[in-house]
C-alpha cells in the first residue's frame, strides 16, 4: 500500500538537507515534531496512533514554527549521548507498551548540516510508521490511539464502527496471500504427471513497508543471469511480464516445457518452480539406467527391493539442496537491490507428487530408509508451513551478522530445505560427530547435487547419441 511521505525519495536515501521539505510540513495527521526525546508513554501512543490511523512520521529533534503555523521552524537535533538511548527507548516502548508491536523504520540524520542548521554533533531522529494491518495496537493503558486530524497528540478510540473498520483491515491482505496460494502453474498434460517444486517467497508478507525494485530490466537481467559464488542456477532467459519479470532456463531445453523458472514481481515477491526428475520402472532393479552414477544407487534399490509392487515412482531430489542454494544467493542479492535489509518469508508446496518415493544419494539416508521403510507422498499437493495467510511462512534469517557469503547462503538453503525435507519425509537434518565418521550434513546434500549434475551430464549424452 503507498503511504504519505513529505519527501520525494526513500526512507533509506535520506539526507539531513532533505528535511528544509519540513518547513512546509503541518503537523497533523501524517507528521509529528518532537524537539525533545519524549518518555517511553508518550513514544508508544504516537508509534501506536500511526499505525493505527494512516501511518505517519515522527520526527525527534525539530522544533515546530508555533502553534499556529505547525511546520518545522527549526532543528535543533538531539545532542550524541542521546541518540542511541532515544532509539532504544523507542524499541523498548512499542515492545513493552504495545499489543501487538507495530512496525516501524528509523534513520539517524547528523549534523553539521548548514542548510537546516543542524549543528556538529547533534541528530535528527527519523522514524516512518507505516499503516497497520495488525491494528489495533492496544496501548498497556488499555486504550487504542488515533491520529485525528491537527491534533498533534493521539487520542483514544472508543468507537464501535471504527474499531471494527481497525479489525477488518488485515482481511485483504488475508485474501491476497490466499489468492495467491491458489495460483499454481498451469500445466500441460505431460506435465501433470511430473512433480515440481513451488517456493512462494516475500518479503514484507504483511504489505506495510511499500518495498518496491525500481531497477530496470537490464539490471534485474544481470542480477538473475549471472551466478554469483553460491549460485549454481544463472538464468539464461529473462523478460518482462505484467507485473515483473520471468526468467527461465532455456538452454538445452524445450521452451514449450516448464523449466526452472523464477516469476519476480517488484513488490519482492516471487515464485520459483523447480521441476523434479521422476523415474518410473515396474522393478527396482530396472532403476539401474536412471540412477547410474549416483554412489549409493545399489543401497536404495535393495532397499525397494523387500517390497513387492507394481510401478515404481521415485522422484529425484539430488539436485534440489544445490538449487535452494542458488535461491538463496539470488533471493538475497534481490533483497539488497531492493534496500531489504531484514529476512525475508518462504512457503513451499510440492505438487503432483501422489505416490512419490524419494531419492538422495547421501549413506545416512539410505540407511534410515533401510531401518524405517523408504517414505512416499501420499497427497498431490502438500504445503508448509500450514495455512494460508501472511502470518503461515518460514522466517529466512539473513544473518546480516555472518561476513562469509558462501556460509550465509547455507544457513539460509539449510532453513528453506526444512520443509521440503519434511514433505518428502526425508531428514531434515543429520547430525555429524566430531570423528569425522558422518559427513557434515550439507557437504552430504552438496556433493550428491554435483552427482546428480554428472548424472544428468551423461543421461543427455546418451540420448543425443
């Protein structure tokens, strides 16, 4: 949803100059000047007041003109040692005063500044409340705040009509993300008996940042059409679309075929389909062919082996991990085109996939099939996490805090293949040992990805023959 700004660039570009917009400003229902850092009370009813009513700006440091012209006159900032407190008292207050806790985004902007006359040392505090569609945020008071009007304080709600306006206001969003949900691709005939792979991503899931990718084609081409260091998957095909951009892998492949393709829109959502090799033989050993190549193919098929059956339908997830990882490496570079410094949300769903086995070429694996029986989709679409609002994703931590990207990547492909794992019914995780007699659990999934590529290498080799 677009909100009211005073200015004419984004949050994250601000300078101190760009405040002089302030002195044509008024007070009111979008914008609130404090000269002073106010008490933990007071910050948590305006941050409360914003996101209930339309959003808005506070702005710590600026002294209005007078009561009767409520522009910015001047600003004075908040002197050094005051700035971090300030702003942990601001976190503090929503979180400990507020249910439940709004969002909100601040910027710092320093003096010297001759232009608004912000001097050596001194600060404006910048904080932009977007519109709610958590409302209401209840005050530990116990009453919900407004903005109304020219008031420059918040003042409590106690009407019906509104109050259940405030109630509602999630109910689109609920419904976008549902709508969404439901539009898997279209496939054709052959393809409907294929599994693929869907991951649903986003990055503000509740629609109150206004987080747009206003680069053009050209730069949203390079970022998906070149790999990175962790990116195994460049796309050689990128365009635009109504609402964004497609990118597919094309090459080597028939157009007309569902390929692994990336729909990007520029609100920084995304669907990425992954289609899954499936091999189907009416006996274990005839899966010979296919997974020739592959370290423990024998493993698994004296595992299938002990059962009796018909058809066998075992879908190929070798290359899947190392996949998770090339979206993990392009998911992040979108996000810091985009100026998304936070995590970002995942969905996944697996579909056609009814009577499925899976494969991956990693020991500990086969064993457990081995002890336990090799596990089979049993559902033609499945989903994690359960449910289909803003508030049913997986949290992809970015760990901003990590400097080696190739470590970063992993952590966050290790927490996109969670739920995938849980779906196929394979291990989620593996446990190694400090002896080094159990491989680390993503070199594990790493290596058998490089075998699968192999695999796939000489399969098309055969064929072209």
């Amino acid at each position: 949803m677009q909100s009211y700004s005073p200015f004419s660039k984004a949050f994250r570009d601000l300078q101190p100059a760009d405040l002089q917009r302030l002195k044509q400003a008024s007070e009111g229902w979008y914008i609130e000047y404090k000269r002073e850092v106010p008490n933990a009370s007071a910050l948590a009813k305006a941050l409360s007041a914003f996101a209930n009513t339309y959003g808005g700006w506070l702005f710590l440091g600026v002294q209005e003109e007078s009561k009767e012209s409520p522009v910015a006159g001047s600003f004075p900032g908040i002197s050094k040692d005051e700035v971090d407190p300030a702003l942990q008292r601001m976190r503090k207050s929503a979180a400990d005063s507020l249910n439940p806790t709004p969002h909100f985004d601040t910027c710092v902007l320093w003096g010297p500044d001759a232009s608004i006359d912000l001097a050596q040392d001194r600060a404006v505090i910048c904080a932009w409340i977007p519109q709610s569609v958590t409302a209401p945020h209840i005050h530990k008071s116990g009453h919900i705040y407004r903005r109304v009007a020219d008031s420059s304080e918040p003042r409590p709600e106690n009407d019906r009509f509104v109050l259940d306006q405030l109630w509602r206001r999630a109910d689109a969003i609920k419904r976008h993300h549902k709508e969404w949900y439901d539009q898997d691709p279209e496939f054709s005939e052959r393809e409907e008996e294929l599994p693929y792979v869907r991951l649903m991503l986003v990055a503000d899931r509740w629609a109150e940042r206004d987080v747009w990718l206003e680069e053009s084609e050209d730069e949203v081409r390079a970022l998906l059409s070149e790999p990175s260091g962790v990116s195994v998957i460049p796309f050689d095909t990128v365009h635009t679309s109504s609402d964004g951009f497609i990118a597919r892998q094309l090459k080597g492949n028939d157009p007309q075929n569902l390929t692994l393709t990336w729909r990007l829109r520029r609100d920084l959502t995304s669907d990425v389909i992954i289609p899954l090799p499936l091999y189907q033989r009416d006996r274990p050993e005839n899966l010979s062919i296919d997974l020739n190549g592959y370290e423990y193919a024998e493993n698994f098929m004296g595992v299938l082996g002990k059962y009796t059956t018909s058809i066998l339908r075992v879908v190929d997830l070798n290359y899947l991990f190392n996949i998770l990882t090339g979206v993990a490496g392009i998911q992040d570079r979108l996000c810091e085109l985009a100026g998304w410094k936070e995590s970002y949300f995942l969905k996944v769903k697996v579909l056609n996939a009814w009577r499925n086995m899976p494969f991956i070429d990693v020991q500990e694996i086969i064993q457990r099939f081995d002890k336990f029986g090799p596990p089979m989709c049993l559902d033609s679409v499945a989903h994690l996490p359960r449910g289909t609002g803003p508030e049913n994703y997986v949290e992809i931590s970015r760990h901003s805090d990590m400097d080696n990207e190739t470590a970063r990547m992993l952590v966050q492909s290790l927490l996109m293949f969670h739920p995938l794992a849980v779906l196929f019914g394979v291990p989620s995780w593996i446990p190694h040992d400090d002896n080094d007699t159990v491989t680390p659990y993503h070199k594990a999934l790493q290596a058998a990805g490089r075998r699968a590529i192999e695999v796939q290498r000489r399969r098309k080799s055969r064929t072209t023959r």
